[in-house]
C-alpha cells in the first residue's frame, strides 16, 4: 500500500474535494480517454449519482464536471478562463477540444442530477458518456469521487485497494501495527520511513522542497482568509468571520488581558480562514479533503507561530507523518464524508494534525501513534449534514474545532510514554463500521441533522 504524501495533500480548488474536483479530474480522464478513441464522437452527456445529485448544486459539481470535460484540472485551475469558457458552453450549447470535433453539449439537458438511481461502487458516483452524430452512445464510463480528490473507475474500483502497480517501496506498512514495527526493527522515525517510500517513487531528488511547496499554498490560504471579508457564495449569507476574530486577537496582544484559552481562538481563526477560502471556490490543499483543509493548516500554523523551538526545517517531517496517518486511514477505512460522515474528514484530519505536531515536537512513534488514535477516536459518529450541501455550516467552525482536538491530542500523547490500551488500526476500524451503520442521511446528502433542522432559506 502506497500513498504519496503529494496524494494525500493535492493542491486544487474549493469548495469540495469529492464533489468539485473530483468530478472535474473524472471530466478530463473521460475527455483523454474520448480523445484516445477510434470512434468520433459528436455529442456528450453526465449523470451524477448518490451524494454528488444531493449535494452537488451547492458543491458545484455540475460547474466542476462540464469544466473537466472542457479541459480543466484542479491543479491549474483559472478562474477567470473557467468563467469565460463556461458562458460560452452554455451560449452555444457546445464544448470545443482540441483534437476532437466539437462535441453537443447542452447542460440544461445533458447534464442530469439523478436522484433515484444509486451505483453500487460508491456514494458519489457519476456516469460520462460520449454520443455519435444520431446520438447513440458509442463510450460510457462510470466513475468514484472516493474522497481528498481520488477518482476511480468503475473498474478500479471492482479491482480493490490494494492494487499497486509501482515500483516496489522498502517499507510497505498497510497498518499502524505495520508501521510501528517497522520504526522499531529500523530505528527509523514515521516521517523517515515515508521519506524512503517516498525516494523510491519520486525522481525529484529535492522532496523536502517540494513538501515545503505544499505548506507555502496551505498558509497562503490561511493568509488570504485572515485578510478577506464578506459574504460566502450560495445562498445562505454566511459572513466570513476570521477576519474580524483575528483583528480582534491582534488587538488584544500585549494588554495581558487574554485569558489562556484565548490560544484556541487562535487555532479555530486560522481554521476558518482556510475554510472561507474553500467555501467561497478558493485555492487549498486538501488536507485530507477540501472540508477539512483547515485543521492541519492551522495546527502548523499555531505550533509555528505559538511553540518554543519551533523550526520551518520540521515542516517536512511533520507532513510526512500526518501523510503516513492519512494513507492508513484511507486504506483501510476512508477519508470520504459520503461514505462514513464526517469523522472521516475532520476526523481523519484531526488524526493527521495530532500524528505530525507530536512527531515535530519530538515525539516517538509509540506517541504519534497515540496521538493520532486520541485525535480521531474522539470525533467517532461525528455526521456530515451541511446546511444546503454548502461546504459552510457546520464546516468551517468544526475545522476550528477540529485543530483544538488535534493539539490537545499530540499534548496529551507527549505527556505519556506512547503506552496506551486502544490501538489506532481499532478505531480506524471502528470509524469504518460506523460509517457502514450510519444513516444515508448522515453522509453528505444534506437529509437530515443540521440540514434539515435549520431554516436555510
């Protein structure tokens, strides 16, 4: 099982992972596939299915998918172009390629939120066909939105996940037991034993500066939405909020007036900027996913603006750690809110978050470990139920409380000896088995909780 640290964290766009960019990555796998076909296409059609139909107005999915088969990608994303190109879809009722005929689109009509049909794959699932001159279908596939961005084919999908094709890496860890025995029997660190897999895969000899790429964007974002104001897109007149609680922050500096729980104001304020950012369509890193990108941002943020010793030069380590947690998670459980609710996403991250500060301030592989169980075990049956299937409320103020968990999970494992009685793989497990029980309505369809209890109009 290999995951690289550039899989788990994709630099792409908001306000959803699952629902936005993967849709858009699915778009363009089905364009290069059209592209690479004998057959000449005339015409194309989408239906998206499960959570994607639910939720996918207020994710942009349908924006997302005719971008992807436009010629867009998440990673180089321009907002200005996708504008321009998606007026011209929708005046001329075509999509032109390069390379191919242009290709009949109507997306009043050839684009369908189908609410009655489920695939079986996975809850967010959509279906891309391709149309000849009588508009007979001459290519169709189905593709996942597994969550953090990952797109599967139908038959990936049915091939299973531990299909793995690359070059062999030297510490193949599919669970934290794995993982823990490896760093005993090495004497390697977490971060060490995913910095060697990592070797093995990426030819860029400079893998540090290529992580430290990643946090550039994760705490531009952070800057970005301590510095913006306004009203959130969508429809419910959400205020942004970080700007004002960061002012306020300042101000109080220097006054001796700050209680000590204040720190956690500061933690949810960075968490929220970077989640008004994803809300509004912004640049992020999904972190694992694009809803819960701001818990480990603003973890690295607060360790590098608030914790003795603190050192940019750890920054590496500590990704690569809260990464190795992430590809665990995700393999053996998910990282998915459609498939297991939110404790997959701010419960994953949180889990990633405690993994990569406890191992930055030091901690053994017995803590991190235990960090990471601390972190996730506690946002267990956490639901997803955003108001209007808008990545808002109550997104942006649980990433807020999200980091809070994961801090005071690192601090708590550090305090001890890495010697705990609930393994992490358990509550991976557990977190899987609840997803499975948990109601439809609870994963990512805006059915029930929040989203039904709450005047949204």
């Amino acid at each position: 099982m290999f995951l690289s640290v550039f899989d788990m964290f994709k630099i792409g766009i908001g306000p959803s992972s699952s629902h936005t960019m993967g849709p858009m990555v699915a778009a363009a796998h089905f364009l290069e596939r059209l592209k690479g076909s004998p057959f000449k296409a005339h015409g194309l059609r989408a239906s998206l299915h499960g959570s994607l139909a639910f939720t996918g107005v207020g994710h942009a999915t349908d924006r997302a998918t005719i971008l992807g088969l436009a010629g867009f990608t998440p990673e180089a994303y321009d907002a200005v172009k996708a504008e321009e190109i998606l007026a011209q879809i929708h005046a001329t009722k075509t999509i032109t390629n390069e390379g191919l005929l242009p290709l009949a689109f109507d997306p009043t009509t050839d684009l369908k939120f189908d609410y009655d049909t489920v695939l079986s794959g996975h809850a967010n699932g959509m279906i891309l066909m391709a149309t000849d001159a009588q508009g007979d279908v001459i290519l169709r596939d189905v593709y996942y939105s597994v969550g953090g961005g990952f797109v599967m084919t139908e038959a990936e999908l049915a091939a299973g996940k531990n299909t793995d094709p690359g070059e062999p890496i030297p510490f193949p860890f599919q669970t934290a037991v794995e993982m823990l025995d490896m760093c005993r029997a090495s004497g390697k660190s977490i971060a060490d034993l995913k910095r060697a897999n990592e070797h093995a895969r990426k030819t860029s000899a400079d893998l540090d500066k290529d992580i430290l790429r990643l946090w550039d964007v994760m705490n531009d974002c952070i800057t970005r939405g301590l510095a913006t104001d306004g009203i959130l897109p969508g429809g419910l007149s959400v205020r942004r909020r970080a700007k004002a609680i960061h002012e306020s922050l300042l101000a109080e500096r220097g006054l001796n007036l700050s209680a000590p729980h204040t720190i956690n104001d500061w933690m949810s304020c960075f968490a929220m900027a970077v989640n008004e950012e994803n809300a509004a369509g912004g640049q992020v890193v999904t972190a694992p996913t694009n809803g819960a990108s701001g818990v480990l941002p603003a973890t690295l943020r607060y360790w590098l603006d608030f914790v003795p010793n603190a050192s940019p030069s750890q920054i590496p380590d500590f990704l690569l750690t809260a990464a190795a947690i992430g590809g665990l998670v995700k393999h053996n459980a998910s990282i998915s809110g459609a498939e297991c609710g939110c404790q997959a996403e701010v419960g994953s991250a949180a889990a990633m978050a405690a993994a990569g500060l406890a191992a930055a301030m030091g901690g053994t592989p017995e803590q991190v470990e235990n960090a990471a169980e601390i972190a996730l075990e506690h946002h267990l049956g956490m639901t997803c139920d955003p108001i209007r299937g808008l990545v808002q409320v109550p997104c942006i103020e649980r990433n807020g409380l999200g980091a809070i968990k994961a801090v005071s999970a690192a601090s708590l494992a550090l305090r001890g000896d890495g010697h705990h009685l609930v393994p992490l793989d358990s509550v991976i497990e557990t977190m899987r088995q609840t997803g499975e029980d948990m109601h439809e309505k609870y994963k990512e369809t805006s059915l029930g909780g929040l989203a039904v209890n709450v005047p949204n109009c």
